[in-house]
C-alpha cells in the first residue's frame, strides 16, 4: 500500500494508525496501595493461612451477597467442584449445564465421576434454556449448574422450579455475577449454593480464588471440609482448643485460600459497588454507541435482570458485514483493542468431543452464538477515553467491513 492512500480511516491491520498507541487489555484487576498494605501486615502476623482473615472475608461476603454462609476455595474452580460434591454428584449421576461457557463449569462434573449433560442457551442472554433444561432431564438428574453468561443473570426462577420439581439442587456458576441481582435479589441469595471467582479479570480479585455462597448449614460445613482434607476441624479451632485430635471424615482436597489473599478478597470488596457503578456505566455507554452502528449487536438485558458486567460481548451480525469474526478479531488486535472470545462452546473442545463423541450442530443456539461473538475490553478501571477508543476502533471496523 503507497503513503498516499493511508487516510485516519485506513485500518491498522492494513498499514493504517491504530486507534491506540498500546494495547488496551480485555480485563485486568486494580490493586491499590492500601490493598499492597494489609497483605503486607498479613505476610508480618502469626498466620499465612487458615487464619483470622478466612472467617472475616466470608462473613463479609456472605453478608453482601445475602447469604447465611460463604466459603472460600482456591480457586473458582475448585469451589465449583466443592458443590458438584456437596450436592452428592458421584460417578452415574448427571448434571446439566451450558455449553456456552468456561470449560471448568462442565469439568467439575467430570471431577466427580458424574457426567456433564449440556443443554442450549436462549437466543437473547445466551444463559440456560429452561425449556431445553426441561428435555433433558433424565431420572439420573441430580443437579442444575447454569451460568450468569457475562454477569447477566440466569433464569433462576423457571430454573428453581424445574429443580424442585425435580427434587435435585441449583449450583449457579456466577463467577461472572458478583454483584448481579435477579428480580430484586442479589446473586448469592437464590441458588443452593452459588460459585464466584477472583481471579484478576473479575470484579473483585485475590489472585487466584473463589467462594461459595450458600444459606444450607449443612451443605456450608460439607464444602468447609471438603476444602480442608475432609478434615472435620480446622488447624486454628485445634490451637485454641489446645488439642491434637482430628478425624478425616470425607475424602477432600486442600483448597484452602491463605490469609494473604483473604486480606487482599476483603480490602477488593470494600469497592465492589464502585466496580458495579464503573462497569454499568461503561456498559451504558457502549449500548448507547453500538445501537448506532450497522453490524454490531449488544447483549440484550431482561427486564428483572441488574447485570454485573462481568464481560461486554457484541455479537457481529455477519449478513451486513463483507468479512468474518476472525478477521474482525484480527483487525481490533491491530488497533490495539485487546478482545477476546467467550466461548468455544465446551462439547466442540477436543476432549469433550473424544470422550462423548460431540460432532458440532448439537447445541445451534450456542454453536451460532459463538460464530458472531467478541468481548470487547471492559474493567472497572478503564478511563474515558479508553472507552471512546474502543467505540472509535469498532465503528472504524464497521464503516470497512459493512455491505453497502
Ligand atoms: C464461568 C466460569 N466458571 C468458572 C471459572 C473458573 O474460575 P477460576 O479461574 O477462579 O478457577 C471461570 C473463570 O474464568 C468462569 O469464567
């Protein structure tokens, strides 16, 4: 390409300026000076772990997200699979779940023995189908895992009704949901047991880690020792008792979360709300931006449904544009918009499709979803004018690529 044809408009995957000097990243966290303090007086205490900042962080989370009990875990991940636990999924048991999302949902079935059965997603939030849910319950049912897709809330109350019909329990993935509320009540207060993440892309970090939420005294002591070995005390409970004793009453894991990312979680959740109002406001703004530009859809909300804004993912409509996502994704990286994809539908990754025989074309909803989406950058942190450039660098992608 000659100097003379490079206008502002030429795109960067095409020699053109990018929108941005630097990457602009899809997530990151914001960790503050007095955050770095209270760790560092942690890392000074008599406790690196199993200490007093375990049981201050869960009762402060439990009390914002309206819940009798949270717990921590080392990650979401292994808090998902301290729920598949302790609603008693074991090897014959089913539970059903969304192909559109983070492999780790499905895999904590797997974890247990049990097997992973997907239902599709609804057109409009990409969560969990009720109807579909409904089809494929089978008498080896025993638990429902949606997923809040993006920090929109799942159809909990269809979905509840099904699972008490049902007799089986709710495990709500909202490790994108912190913060979300669902027909006036907040994400952690619905489900049986609800799973949260904090590693450093969502709304509030420490590091790696993760919670679960639940009301169920006694599915809260299940998931306390699960995390601790199945061990029936904890070391400090043991300390203060001034006793030896302990007894191994469940096979566990250790997932426990040290005292220095529990400090970290509790100094993060003070923020939470201002995190919600940054997200919501950027999410807004977006909306407002991308309903005036040809090719570009925003996710939809549903009246009852408080989003926590997790991710931002635009779906392109393909029929107005001349190029693909692929090749819109590649243009976006060139103008230094750091985005991303959520998700490849779990039965099409390569283990799922060795081990349950998936071909593709099982799950239309997500599989079409899937072709069409980005996540454009969204973090609590972004500046205005990191919010411009991304509108400037889609609606720059959209005047290119739109048919005429
Ligand atoms: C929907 C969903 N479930 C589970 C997880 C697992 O959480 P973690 O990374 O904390 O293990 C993630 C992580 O991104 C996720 O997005």
């Amino acid at each position: 390409m000659n100097a003379t044809s490079i206008s502002p408009q030429t795109l960067a995957i095409n020699g053109g300026e990018p929108v941005r000097a630097t990457l602009l990243p899809y997530g990151r966290q914001s960790v503050d000076e007095a955050d770095i303090q209270a760790v560092i007086e942690v890392l000074r205490s008599d406790w690196l772990t199993t200490g007093p900042k375990v049981a201050e962080f869960e009762e402060a989370f439990a009390a914002r997200v309206g819940a009798a009990h949270a717990l921590t875990f080392s990650s979401g991940t292994a808090a998902l699979h301290a729920a598949a636990f302790a609603a008693g999924l074991k090897p014959g048991d089913e539970a059903i779940t969304t192909p559109l999302t983070f492999a780790a949902t499905a895999n904590c079935v797997l974890y247990q023995g049990a097997t992973p059965i997907f239902a599709d997603v609804c057109r409009d939030t990409l969560n969990l189908d009720p109807e579909q849910i409904a089809s494929k319950i089978s008498p080896r049912t025993r638990a429902l895992l949606p997923v809040d897709y993006a920090g929109h809330p799942a159809d909990l109350t269809p979905i509840l009704e099904i699972a008490q019909r049902h007799g089986v329990a709710v495990i709500e993935d909202a490790c994108h949901a912190l913060g979300a509320e669902y027909e006036g009540k907040r994400v952690g207060s619905i489900a049986d047991m609800t799973v949260f993440s904090f590693h450093p892309v969502k709304h509030i970090t420490t590091g790696e880690g993760g919670m679960v939420a639940t009301s169920n005294a006694q599915l809260a002591e299940t998931l306390r020792r699960f995390r601790n070995h199945g061990i029936s005390s904890e070391a400090r409970q043991r300390q203060s008792a001034g006793q030896w004793h302990y007894e191994m009453v469940l096979l566990g894991f250790n997932y426990r979360l040290p005292d220095f990312a529990c400090v970290l979680g509790l100094q993060q959740l003070k923020r939470l709300d201002a995190n919600l109002a940054r997200r919501r406001e950027i999410a807004a703004r977006y909306t407002a931006a991308f309903n005036q530009i040809p090719g570009v859809t925003s996710p939809e909300v549903r009246p009852g449904a408080n989003p926590a804004w997790h991710l931002y993912p635009i779906r392109l409509d393909l029929e107005k544009l001349t190029t693909d996502r692929a090749q819109i994704f590649r243009a976006l990286r060139a103008e230094n918009i750091g985005v991303n994809v959520h998700y490849i539908p779990v039965h099409m990754h390569p283990y799922y499709r060795g081990q349950f025989g998936y071909e593709g074309g099982e799950y239309p909803v997500a599989e079409h979803a899937y072709e069409q989406l980005i996540s454009l950058p969204m973090f609590h942190a972004m500046s205005e004018q990191d919010v411009e450039d991304v509108i400037h660098a889609v609606a720059k992608l959209a005047e290119h690529y739109g048919k005429r």
